[in-house]
C-alpha cells in the first residue's frame, strides 16, 4: 500500500490529504466502541489527521477520539474546533481546555473556528496566539468562512497565520471554486473538505454509478477520488465501520480520467457566478 499523499500547511509541516472525520460519532453509548476501532484502524492505514469539535455529540465525538488514539497520540494530526458563542478571547481558552481534557491530550495540532459568530474576530485571533504561546494548540484556523470573511481574516493582526479553512465541498457543493478556492489557492491557505459524499445523498446519482461501475470503485470513492486530484485540498470522510474506513483508504487508489472528470462536470457543474458559501 502506497503510503498518504500529504500537502503543506503555510508552516510547512505536511499532513495527509485524506483524513478522517467525526461528526456524529459519539452520539450513542452502544455505538463508541466501534467508533473508536474504526477511527483506529484508519490510523493504521495512514489517515493520521481526525477533525472532530467540542459540538459534535456536545463532546462526545471528542471522547471517542480520545480513546481511539490512547498511547498513539504522536501519531496523530488533532483537529478541534470551538464554537462561536464560546469565541470570545477567556472562552476560546476555557473551550480549548475542556477539549483537551476531553481528548485527554496536551495539545491540539490545529484548533479551528467552527463558524463566525457574535464575538469579535480579533479577539478569537488573541486566545490563538495565547493558546500558541502556551503549548496548547499548534496551529490555528478557521470553518465555514466564505471570501469576504477571508479577506477580514487575514487583514487583521495575525491573521495571517491562519493554516486552514474547512468548508462544505464535494460534487454536488462546488460553489467555492467561483471565488473562495482560488482566493485561498493563491495564498496557499489549503482547503479542508467537510462532507465529502454530501452525507451520502449523492451516492445515487446516475452518472457516479456509471463512473463507479466502470471502474469496479464504489461512488463514495468517485466522490472521494475527485476531491483528491486536487493537491491542496484535504478531505475528511467520516466512517464508522471498518468497511468504510477501507472503503475510503481505497480511494486514493483511484484515477479518474478526462473522459470521467468530463461526465461528472456535467452531471454537476461548476458555479458560474458567486455563490454564497453553503453550510451542513
């Protein structure tokens, strides 16, 4: 097995372009153990980077992480996010500890964002740095800024640094690549791809079967195969059983061809104007 293709974050660390998510794990007690296994067996395939947040299962997703990468943290890529009401500079602290505590870790490779709220930009950018300056979160970031949002970001003192940006992207959500993806592109902010199957609904579509089908793939690894052509991009699938863990591992494996890039833009065209940046 080929080992994770990775990209750079503006530090230049590299992380792998294929990570996993978490969003809706830990929501049921029966269910975590697996969870966890899954999530496992991913880091054993080489999706070292897991996204999940202090919103997901009010916790919950955060302490199935913590059990998955139990005496494998080093391996590990970490991202959380805060949310927004807690955004504010003495809140993003507190929120970033209880996360901490909760994936029982010293630090969070890369603390995000979740989306904009009531509180001042500028003083989520000072728990950041202070955050940083602390040891207790590497990196910083943000979700589900559109360009506008961007462009206030990155003018503000130290907002520059941001590493990331996690939006809503895959066949069927393709409106940042009118504005937003070049935007972030041009200033080497890599884009991390939230739902990547569109929670599934796509995978009935008749032209990703015909894709899939001609090339003995699934359509989730379609969908997954053509986020991953793009170099700056990483994707974060969320699987909860073995299976689909291999399931998305595999596509990696995938080319698509010109002939199939063809079929599915007309099966899900690019925007041809802006489009406001959609959230899940």
């Amino acid at each position: 097995m080929q080992p994770i293709p990775t990209l750079s974050l503006p530090s230049g660390e590299r992380v792998p372009v294929l990570g996993q998510g978490t969003w809706t794990m830990g929501e049921s007690r029966r269910s975590r153990r697996e969870e966890a296994e899954a999530l496992r067996l991913g880091l054993d395939l080489g999706m070292t980077l897991i996204d999940t947040a202090e919103m997901y299962a009010d916790g919950g997703a955060e302490e199935v992480v913590a059990e998955a990468i139990a005496g494998r943290r080093d391996e590990v890529f970490l991202v959380s996010k805060v949310l927004p009401g807690n955004a504010s500079r003495r809140g993003t602290i507190e929120a970033c500890e209880r996360s901490l505590r909760r994936l029982r870790t010293d630090r969070i490779d890369l603390y995000l964002l979740h989306w904009r709220g009531r509180h001042p930009l500028a003083e989520t950018l000072e728990a950041f740095a202070e955050l940083v300056r602390a040891g207790k979160i590497r990196y910083w970031g943000v979700s589900n800024f559109d360009t506008d949002d961007m462009e206030e970001l990155t003018g503000l003192p130290g907002g520059a640094a941001v590493a990331t940006n996690q939006v809503l992207y895959n066949l069927s959500r393709r409106g940042i690549e009118y504005d937003l993806l070049p935007w972030c592109r041009e200033r080497r902010i890599p884009i991390m791809a939230y739902s990547p199957i569109e929670q599934g609904r796509i995978l009935e579509n008749t032209v990703l079967r015909r894709v899939a089908a001609r090339h003995g793939a699934t359509p989730a690894q379609v969908a997954l195969a053509w986020l991953l052509r793009q170099k700056d991009v990483m994707v974060i699938p969320k699987a909860g059983r073995p299976e689909h863990v291999r399931e998305n591992r595999a596509a990696l494996d995938l080319e698509l061809t010109a002939e199939d890039l063809a079929e599915l833009d007309r099966a899900f065209p690019s925007p041809t104007r802006k489009v406001p940046l959609e959230m899940l």
